[in-house]
C-alpha cells in the first residue's frame, strides 16, 4: 500500500483564522477518502496545497513519484465551438474510439457528444469533465464538491465511476449520501487538525458524537468530583485535626481535570418559522402549462398539494423542476391555466432570482430584522445569523460585499425567521455544510407549515419529504411511491443502461445483472449485512481503544527508569500492537466485502 502524497506540519492561516495548525495526514494509493469540515476550515485551501496551488507557511507536501493527480476544476475548460468528444480529444490526446467508449460510461452520445459542449447544462458538462479524468489514467482522483448542481441521475452514474475506480480518491462533499456510497474512509478538518477516521461517513459522525459524549460524561463526574473535594477542604483546612487531611485532598483536587470536548464550532440548530397548523388543501392546478414564450416545458398538469406537506419535485436536470417552482410563486407566468392557493396563505420563497435581489444598501443584521416575524427579538435574529455562518463582525457586513454563498444563506436566516406557512425552497442545501443541512432538515421536520422544495441532496431528501412529484418528458405527476422507491427506480434504469452498453460492446455485465432475489435471501443478505456492520463498528472501537492504550505505554516508556517495568511495559505493548494488527486487517476485510 504505497502512501501517494503525505502532509507533514502543515500550517496556513488567513489573516486572524487559522486553517492548518500542524495538520499531518497520508493519503494511500487505494482507499476513496471523504473530506468533511465545517464551511470556512479550509478544506479547499487544503487541496490547493497539495496541488502545488496554495503555499504553505510550514511544513511540507510529498508527491510520491509515481503519483497522477485528476482534479475535477470547477472553472469552464471548454473552448468556443467544440464538441464533447473535441475536448475529449484535445484533453487526454486519445482517439475518438477510445474518448466515445468512455463518454458512454456516463452516457455522452449523440448530440451530447458531438454538439456544441458550452450549450449543455452544467450536469452534463461535469459528465464530460470526468470522462476527461478518467482518459487520462490518473491514480489519484481530487474532487471538489463534485455533486453540486448534479441531477440525481448525474450521481448515480459518478457513483458507478467511482466504484470501479480502483485506485485513490479524496472527495469534499456535503452530501453524506454519496460520500456513504463511494467512500471507505472519512477526513475531518477541524481546528486546523487533520483527523482519519477508518470507516464512511456515518460511523464517522457516529463514533464522533459517542466520543464528545463520553467526554461530557466524565467531565461531568469530575466536576461533581472537584466540588466534593472542594467543600471538605473548606470545611477542614482550618481545624488542626483535620487540616493534613484537607491538604491531601487538595492535591487530588489538583489532579482532577476535565478534558476539552471536541466541539468544531457551536452546535447549529434552526428554527423554522411559528406558524399554525392546518388543514385541507393548500395548492391546486389543473389543466396547466409552463415554461418560456415559444417554449412549453410541461402541459397538462393537475396537482394538489395538503396543508402540512413537504413535496419533493425530483426529475433530471432540464426537465422543468426550476420552471415548476417559479410559476408556483409567480415569478413565471402560466402558459395557460391557474394556480390556485389556499386562503390566508403566505409564501416564502427561497431561490437564486431571489437572493440575487437582495437590498445593497443593509447589513446583515438589518436584513434579518427587517425580515423577521414583528415578536423576534434581537437575540433571535443573532441566534439564527450564527446558525448560517454570520458571526461576530459578519453581522455589520453591507449586503452588497457578501459573496454569492453568503446571500444566499442570509436568504435562507431572513425567510427562517419570518411567518410564511408554505415555504417553496430551490436547493436550500446548497451552500452549507453537513451539520448545517442536517439543522436545516430538522426544522423543516418540525415546521408546520407547508414545504415544496427541490433538492440533489439524496440524504437530505429522505429525512425530509413525505411525497414526490416527478417532472420529466413534459409532464408533472405525483409520484405513487416515496422517495426511496423513486431512487430505487432510478437505479434500475442506470443498471439496464448499463448492461446494454455493455452487451453491444461484447464485454461482461459489470457490475453484474442484478437477480431477483426471494424473500429468503433478502432475509439472510439482511441479517449477514447487519452482522458486519455490528462486526466493524465494535472493531473500530477496539482499534480506537487498542491506539490509546499504545499511545500511553510509549509514554510511560519515555520516562520509565525501572529496567524490569520497562521491560514489562515493551512486553505489553507487542502484545497490544499484535492485536491493533489482527483487528485492523479484520477491518479491512469486512469493509472491503
């Protein structure tokens, strides 16, 4: 297992914030490692300087020799005029046999590969970016965000990529979804300290939580501890009877310490705006068409929506889910027909035409104040501006300095705090982190108003909706299945596009044809599945708990003048870095079954 690129004391700060405090990591040739972090850790500052982008103030960057790096730029490659398959091409310099064979992996063919590539959506030109990656054989796949702006369509077919990907990957991603789905390994950037953690995402988060937990525990009976000591030295040091005994107690109160939980950043939780609950039928449409002068999207919709639901308008990029949203809240005129809403209702609406408009000429603050419901306080709007990543002098920020993330998460704290009972939300997860969508998607779990949203967001969409609306090939229905039927579906016709790319090519189903399995066998696979994750989750805490122990009798060797403890202590640490060995490569069987 060659290390491909090693960080050693890295250190960067920008201004007052500190990036990298002596951060060290090693990044191996066969492991997709997810890179999580809260927004500003400087994640993206971390790849830069492993490309040689970004300098660093300490430390050192070592490439092994053998290392290809394909990163996926967010920037535009694309030069006027040409196809997918001319970049294609120009970028890897291989023939048009080879660029069409691995265009088709993510489905570029026929005008998406041979028309103009500037005039494809920006899913699509992720597509052809990738397809550029893989033609030139890196060993080392960086990316940034990939799933930004990706249909979910998109997902599925990089999630497939990545799988048979057999080398090194590092992802930046806020979609726990996919990073569960193609990575093995979880990186955490927190208070310039680098953290490798031997599991996905969900173990990660899990193991974290237990962790801070267990700490808040003991500090807890530490504390008790330290006041117990503390009221019999007040009560004895004055009596002389007693007074040896209150010192002695005194020097255990100074041994007694609690340990710093391990907390990134103040725990985000948000609020959804206080409304009542209600009854019946919210929104109705019958007979409608929308989309563009001289262009129809869908026609001949007929929807209702009830009070109290959260709608999930799901379909591929291009098909009109945008169009959907804007005609509902009327920024987009019908082509023909209504919309009708309910009496007393409210809209609030969250979407980039409208964070684009936000007034110049307020700060932060002000906006928030202005927005919020007329019994929210100060500290309300403070609390929710936190929450989104405003804090301290970020509150004074003038609207018209903000970048494009930040208005459109001071869109989102000004419609939290105000008093619509249907909120329609375009991407509301774009632009924050995990901790913040995860906030995000428990407010909208207690709101109880109304929500249609759209989303990429596959984790984010299971907590949240609790029905789907398909827009796709001009029609929009309500899907008959909840979400995660909608992705199995999906799924099913990825697999069979798939295979009959493969068939023709002559090459063998990979992977392969997916049986119909009994209701036997989905029991078994369920049970042997769930006895290996409880098998890897008790390993990973063994490990974790086998490092520490390893970890203190190296220090206890350190300073140890007794010859025959010292021999002891080596005896028991091989004895333990014996068992750290099995438990790790058990580990890594279970995880690569």
């Amino acid at each position: 297992m060659a290390v491909l690129i090693q960080v050693r004391d890295a250190h960067k700060r920008f201004g007052d914030q500190v990036l990298l405090d002596g951060a060290e990591v090693s990044l191996v040739d066969d492991v997709k490692v997810g890179f999580i972090g809260r927004n500003g850790a400087g994640k993206s500052t971390f790849l830069r300087a492993i490309l040689g982008d970004e300098e660093l103030e300490r430390g050192e960057v070592i490439h092994h020799p053998s290392l290809r790096i394909g990163y996926l730029r967010q920037h535009d490659p694309f030069q006027p005029g040409e196809s997918a398959l001319d970049f294609l091409m120009r970028e890897s310099g291989q023939p048009d046999w080879k660029c069409g064979e691995v265009a088709g992996q993510f489905e570029l063919k026929g005008d998406y590969l041979n028309g103009p590539v500037k005039s494809l959506s920006g899913g699509w030109q992720t597509r052809v970016k990738l397809a550029g990656l893989l033609l030139n054989d890196p060993n080392m796949l960086m990316l940034d965000e990939p799933t930004n702006f990706l249909d979910l369509r998109t997902q599925i077919l990089l999630e497939h990529f990545l799988r048979t990907f057999n080398k090194a990957a590092l992802i930046v991603s806020h979609d726990r979804a996919f990073l569960k789905a193609t990575c093995s390994q979880t990186l955490e950037l927190s208070r310039g300290q680098l953290t490798m953690y031997p599991g996905p995402i969900d173990r990660f988060l899990e193991f974290r939580e237990e962790r801070r937990e267990h700490d808040r525990r003991v500090n807890a009976t530490v504390i008790s501890k330290q006041k117990q000591l503390q009221r019999f030295i007040d009560k004895n040091r004055a009596n002389a009877a007693t007074a040896s005994q209150a010192r002695s107690k005194a020097k255990q109160l100074e041994r007694l310490q609690t340990s710093e939980v391990e907390v990134d950043e103040p725990t985000v939780r948000i609020r959804a705006p206080r409304v009542s609950a209600r009854q019946g039928t919210v929104m109705r449409c019958e007979e409608l068409a929308i989309g563009y002068p001289g262009h129809t999207v869908a026609d001949n919709i007929s929807l209702e929506i009830e009070h109290g639901q959260r709608a999930a308008i799901v379909g591929d990029n291009g098909q009109g889910k945008t169009t959907l949203l804007r005609t509902l809240v009327d920024s987009l005129k019908p082509i023909h027909g209504a919309i009708k809403w309910g009496h007393a209702t409210e809209l609030g609406t969250y979407a980039q035409h409208v964070y684009t408009s936000l007034d110049d000429r307020r700060t932060v603050l002000e906006h928030l104040e202005y927005e919020s419901n007329p019994d929210t306080t100060r500290q309300d709007c403070l609390a929710m501006a936190g929450a989104l990543l405003f804090r301290d002098s970020h509150i004074n920020k003038k609207v018209k300095v903000l970048s494009g993330g930040e208005r459109a998460r001071l869109c989102m704290a000004g419609l939290l705090l105000g008093t619509a009972n249907v909120l329609v939300l375009d991407e509301p997860g774009n632009h924050l982190d995990v901790e913040t969508v995860e906030a995000l998607a428990d407010a909208l779990i207690d709101y109880q108003g109304t929500v249609i949203f759209t989303s990429h967001d596959r984790h984010f969409m299971q907590r949240v909706a609790t029905n789907v609306i398909e827009v796709r090939d001009g029609t929009v229905k309500n899907y008959f299945g909840n979400y995660e039927s909608y992705l199995q579906s999906v799924e099913g016709e990825i697999d069979q596009g798939e295979r009959e790319r493969n068939k023709a090519a002559g090459k063998p189903s990979s992977p392969p044809p997916v049986k119909l399995a009994t209701s036997t066998d989905y029991r078994s696979n369920q049970r042997e599945s769930r006895k290996a994750e409880k098998e890897i989750k008790n390993l990973e805490k063994k490990i974790a708990q086998l490092d520490d122990e390893k970890k203190a009798i190296n220090a206890k060797l350190l300073t140890e003048t007794n010859p025959k403890e010292a021999v002891r202590l080596h005896e028991e640490l091989t004895k333990i870095g014996s068992e750290l060995e099995a438990a790790e490569e058990r580990w890594m069987e279970l995880s690569e079954f």
